[in-house]
C-alpha cells in the first residue's frame, strides 16, 4: 500500500507492459497464440506477474484466454486482443488521435493556401469548426462518431 491507503500501481508496471507485449506478439504473428512465457520474456517480468496480468486484463475484457492450466500451474494462452486493448497501445487511434491527426492535417493545408484565398478561408472554418464541435462534444458521443466514420464500429 502506498502513503494514501491504496494498493500499489498494477497497471502501469506489470499490467499495461503485459498489454503492449500481447498486442505486439499477436499483431506480429500470422497465426497468434500467444504464451505467457513468451511475454516474459519480452517483459523481463517474472511469469507469476504475467500471469496474474493476464487474468486481469481478460477479466477486463481486453484480451481472450484459454486456461491451459494442469494440476498445480497455472497458465493461459491469449487467444485475442479487444478493439480496446489496440487502442489503448496505440496500435489504433483512439477518436481524440484521430482528430488530433485531422487538426493537424488542416492546419497544414491552411499554412500552404495563399493567405486571404477561398480555399484558405473553407479550410480555416472547417477547422474552427471541427474544434468547437471537439469541445463540445461529451467524450462518448465523439468517439461513437469518429469509431462510425472511420469504419471501426458499425
């Protein structure tokens, strides 16, 4: 436990570096089944601390296991990584990425229209626009947006 009464940080020195390897090895492999030995000893992290990473994130719904546990040890095979999990490792964009993306790529077709001209007075609207719609827009709302337009949720 920590100063405050709270249990010490998982996710980001066991659970988030378990996540990135998971997600690297099955993006990587034509036919992912992943081990946790493997992440491992792609973590450097003891295959205990994996393990008990891995039965987190699936209880968290962001990878799929199967439990190939025998009597006495424990181990799983990751058998899928969720929408989710390849956002979070930035494999995917999440919606603020992506409209951050957009933003930039206006504001370098702004910079290289001549100044005054129609086009760079459509482009500097749409951007002020996109912008007033990111503020105010509820988080959730956007990213169902984004996700729809994008094609990654139907």
């Amino acid at each position: 436990m920590d100063r405050d009464g709270l249990l010490d940080d998982m996710w980001s020195s066991v659970d988030f570096p378990v996540l990135k390897a998971v997600v690297a090895r099955w993006n990587a492999a034509p036919y992912p089944a992943v081990q946790t030995h493997e992440i491992a000893a792609d973590t450097g992290l003891d295959v205990g601390e994996v393990l008990g990473a891995v039965s987190r994130l699936a209880a968290a719904d962001l990878i799929d296991t199967q439990d190939v546990s025998t009597e006495g040890q424990r181990d799983y095979i990751i058998t899928g990584c969720s929408r989710d999990a390849q956002v979070l490792t930035g494999v995917w964009p999440s919606p603020e990425r992506l409209i951050a993306r957009l933003e930039g790529e206006l504001e370098k077709e702004i910079d290289e229209a001549p100044e005054g001209s129609a086009k760079h007075r459509k482009l500097s609207a749409l951007l002020e626009s996109l912008k007033n719609i990111a503020e105010g827009t509820t988080s959730a709302v956007l990213t169902e947006v984004v996700l729809r337009a994008t094609g990654m949720k139907a």
